[in-house]
C-alpha cells in the first residue's frame, strides 16, 4: 500500500510538472527572467499599449513586465494622492488579464523612499503630505538643473516618519491586489537625499542603516501577504571604490545595506553604458539578480551573453540566481509607443525602441 501511494504521488507530480512545463518556453533555462520596465500608459494610450503585449512582448518571449504606475491609478485606499486622469481598476485588470493570457508576470511599481519628485515638481505624496519631506528646507521651485547647490535631484521622503508606512503600505496593497500580482517593485534607486543633517529623526545616523531598514521594513510587509520586492541595485554597490560613481552606485555611503537587507529582495542592477559585471557580486551575497540595459543594443546584447554565461559557468547554487535581463524604458510609455511604431528602419539606432527589437530578435533566436 505504502508503494501504491507513493507511485500515485510521483504520478500526480510528473502530472503537475507537466503542467507547468506546457507554458515553459524553452528559454527559461537559458534566461529565465526576460523583462520590460516601463511607465504605465496614459488612459487615452491603454489600446496601443495592449497591442505591444499582445504582439510585441508576447511573441518576443518576454514574461516579466514592470510597470511604473506611481500615481497614475485612481487609488480607493487614498484618492487624494492620484493623479488626474489615472488608470481605473478596469484598466489594469486588462492589463492584467492580457499579461496573464501570455504568462507575462506584472511587477506594479510605486517609487518608495526616493523619487518623490523631479526637477520643478513636486510628486503626490509631498505635496498632499509634506511632513513627510526629508529636506522640507529645500523648494523644487528653485531647481535650476543639475549639479545645483542644494544636491537637489529628487526628493525623498523620511523612513523615520512614524506615519508613512501606514499610508505608502496601503497603495502598495491596493496596486498589487488590483493587478493580481506577488511582485512589487519599490524604486528606490538613487536617493541621494538620506540621513539629512537637518531631519529631526535621521541626522546623524548611518545611511547604510536607514536605507536597508527601509528596504527591510517594505520586503517584510509584502512577505506577510505572500509577496516580494523588486528593487534597483545602485544604492547597494560602492561608486568609488568600483569606479561606478554615484548614478549606478552609491557615493553616499547607502552600499553596506547590501549585507543588512533580507536576501528575498529581487535586485534589478542597471547599467546603461558598459555591461559593468555587478550582477556576480549580487549573486555572490545571495540575492536573485537581472541586469537592465537601456538604449544601446551593442551593451544590452553583451548583457544577455554575459547573463548566459555567468549561469553556465555556475554551480547550481549560484545558477539560478543569475535571473536575467530586464529592459528599461525611461521615456514615457506614449512617447515610447509612438516611436516604436514609426516605420523607419531602428537596426543600428540608440535607442530604447532598437534595443527591445534586438532583444527580441535576440530571444527569439534563442528559443529556437
Ligand atoms: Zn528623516
């Protein structure tokens, strides 16, 4: 009897397997993680956009999709921080409905910590909530470009604030649950503005410290529900000592959080200008690593073949590690879309619309 039930369970998991197996692609053992991070469309562009799934990322073996929504979503949980005209929840249920279809996952993203402003505006959040400011003595109105005396690029708000979580947590909810997802991708990308010498709660404290345990508190939050955090790696690797500089790095001493945060936290590590190989550094302390390319094709394809190799070369510990590519859209998704479109020939361009085609072209090579 006892071999009966165990020849019945390995027949209900080669059945399971089998299953999941029907929706692999090939691929997923070479390089498992093939994503797009990009804006959420405008409500007007929510078609097109549902288009370049359907016939772009799908047939292009993309599976991964990450969406900068930020306040671009009529929240329930707090109306007052959406933007004007926002995605609905009909919206992002198609969304959702069109990535599933294409086992696309959808990783919603709002900027959390950093980000929370650009140039002369200010974002939702520190506008209707501007206690929350880390540097409230300094005006985004008198931004004049950067380098800039104030070390203004973005604002942050304060992690030490004892009434932010509350509010920011109960976006994340709301985004993720309307999506259906486990994934949420938090941002969190060149804070410069951390620790302020002039916020009550942060001076004097350890950068590295703050930012982890804000990365710490966000991964925990999502854990309890079942859920995971995507963040970029810029802030977790040392600018001066690797060269990187303080853009794809830290130079401001955020870089030790890497040994302080849980090593549940999914790290998108960007580098647009030379394929910088951080993603075995990553690896090496444990964490689930993709690299993300922007606009230059020569660097994202030596991305994807360092990506295939690193997994190769590696142990089956470290292997599955190396996750793999997630492509970065910095335009926004309307004017990305537009230039996608156009029919002149984008082979040799710099640009995001000439790096998905590679990597499409790429992936579907790949799979054969
Ligand atoms: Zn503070």
């Amino acid at each position: 009897m006892k071999h009966f039930i165990r020849i019945l369970c390995l027949l209900v998991c080669m059945a399971a397997t089998g299953m999941l197996k029907a929706n692999a692609s090939p691929l997923d053992s070479i390089i498992p993680t093939r994503g797009l991070a990009i804006a959420a469309p405008s409500v007007q562009k929510m078609d097109l956009f549902l288009k370049f799934i359907e016939e772009e990322l799908a047939p292009g073996h993309f599976n991964l999709l990450i969406l900068r929504v930020d306040w671009n979503y009529a929240y329930k949980s707090h109306p007052e921080l959406s933007d004007p005209n926002p995605l609905t929840l009909q919206d992002v249920k198609r969304i959702a409905a069109t990535c599933r279809k294409h086992n696309i996952r959808i990783a919603p993203q709002i900027n959390l910590l950093g980000h929370q402003s650009w140039a002369e505006t200010t974002y939702a959040l520190l506008r209707v909530y501007p206690e929350f400011d880390e540097t409230p003595h300094v005006d985004t109105k008198n931004y004049t470009g950067w380098p800039n005396p104030d070390g203004l690029y973005c604002k942050s708000y304060c992690p030490l604030h004892p009434d932010v979580h509350k509010i920011v947590f109960a976006l994340v909810d709301e985004l993720t649950d309307a999506f259906e997802t486990n994934l949420f991708h938090a941002g969190m990308d060149e804070v410069f503005y951390i620790g302020d010498d002039k916020c009550p709660r942060c001076n004097g404290r350890d950068k590295a410290e703050l930012y982890a345990g804000e990365v710490t508190k966000i991964q925990n939050h999502l854990a309890q529900q079942g859920k995971r955090l995507m963040i970029w790696g810029d802030r977790l690797i040392d600018g001066k000592t690797t060269g990187i500089g303080a853009w794809e790095a830290s130079m401001n001493n955020t870089y030790r959080a890497i040994d302080l945060i849980p090593k549940e936290v999914f790290i998108c590590d960007w580098h647009y200008e030379r394929p910088e190989q951080t993603a075995v550094y990553f690896a090496m302390k444990g964490f689930d690593v993709a690299t993300c390319p922007w606009r230059k094709p020569e660097v994202a394809l030596k991305q994807v073949d360092d990506m295939v190799r690193f997994r190769q070369n590696s142990g089956k510990q470290m292997r599955d590690r190396f996750q793999g590519i997630i492509e970065t859209v910095w335009s926004g998704a309307d004017g990305f879309l537009e230039n996608y479109y156009k029919p002149a020939d984008s082979s040799t361009e710099i640009s995001e619309a000439a790096t998905i085609k590679k990597l499409i072209e790429t992936y579907k090579t790949m799979s054969k």
